[in-house]
C-alpha cells in the first residue's frame, strides 16, 4: 500500500487484523489503513448511522424515498425521487452526505430460506477514485440496500480520518525537523 515499516506497528496491526478478519470475513485495504492509523477503531461507534427511512414506489409511480440519517452528533433529514426504491433511498442518503458517490456494482442474494430469508446486498462504489465496499442484511431488500450504503459511507469517512492522522504525523515530523 505505500508506507513504510515505521509508520505503523506490524504486531499491533496483525493482531487487528485477525479479529477484523474473524468479524467481518473479509478485510479491504481502507480497512488495513484504519486498523494502522487510527487508536481503538473498532471500538468507537460508526460515524454515519441509518436512523429512518421511508419509500413510495408503484409499477406506475416515480419512486420516493425519505431518509434521517445520523452523521456524528448531527441527525440529517433527506427526500429524493429515483428510478425505482432503492435508487430514491441511495439518491436521499447522498443528499444528506453531498458524497459523489458512483455505484459500481450491486448484488442481491438470499440468506436463509422461506418467508424468514434475509437479502443481503453486496455493493461496489467509486469515490474519489477509490472503489469502496458494503455489505447491508435484513429481511427487506431496500433496507439492506439503505445498509449497505451507509457501510460504505463509514468505509469512506475512515478513510478520510486515516489521511487527516496521516496529514497531522507528516506535519508534526516537519515541525520537529525545524525545531532541531
């Protein structure tokens, strides 16, 4: 991925490493940075969280979705037509995030069987030239959708946290050069 040995802990990052593997089954390089640079990442609570949402849609009407989404300490509220449910949902939620996110992928598959089966709903976007992925569950399909995307928006905001600690130890190595 780029960095050097010294940047991180390579003990530290194993151990991380392997509990994240064990959780979430599969581990992306965005996941390795978090785990690298960011202090007790998966302990703290996810950034972007899916607090309501709501859909309208008909065989002869313009599907719309409303959405509150909670960003941190801030609780946003988001309405948004698409070309069927789940792409009002995606449109609302990035509405509240103003994220220009570009869906690479969808994948729907069944977990379970009957009336008690779970859809659970692989995505792929690109964002800032980066693919990131998401996986949502539940017993309805726009809601594992809706999950999905909010998996790949806390995905995305680690990201960033991981380059503002990386930006933050590049310039304290500067300003300790200077004062030397």
């Amino acid at each position: 991925m780029g960095y050097k040995e010294s940047d991180y802990n390579m003990d530290h990052l194993y151990d991380a490493f392997l509990k994240l593997a064990d959780k979430k089954g599969q581990v992306f390089d965005y996941d390795l940075e978090a785990l690298a640079f960011i202090n007790k990442q998966q302990e703290e609570p996810e950034h972007f969280r899916l607090d309501y949402f709501s859909v309208q849609s008909g065989s002869n009407a313009i599907a719309t979705a409303s959405v509150k989404l909670a960003c941190g300490d801030e609780v946003k509220s988001e309405a948004a037509n698409g070309n069927g449910p789940v792409d009002a949902v995606y449109q609302a939620i990035n509405r509240v995030t103003a994220y220009d996110i570009e869906l690479v992928k969808y994948g729907l598959s069944a977990k379970g069987h009957g009336k008690d089966a779970l859809g659970q709903v692989d995505i792929v976007v690109n964002y800032n030239g980066r693919r990131f992925h998401g996986v949502g569950l539940a017993t309805d399909i726009v809601e594992s959708s809706a999950k999905a995307m909010v998996h790949v928006l806390n995905n995305i905001w680690r990201a960033a946290e991981v380059e503002k600690e990386l930006q933050r130890k590049a310039q304290n190595n500067e300003n300790n050069k200077e004062t030397v």
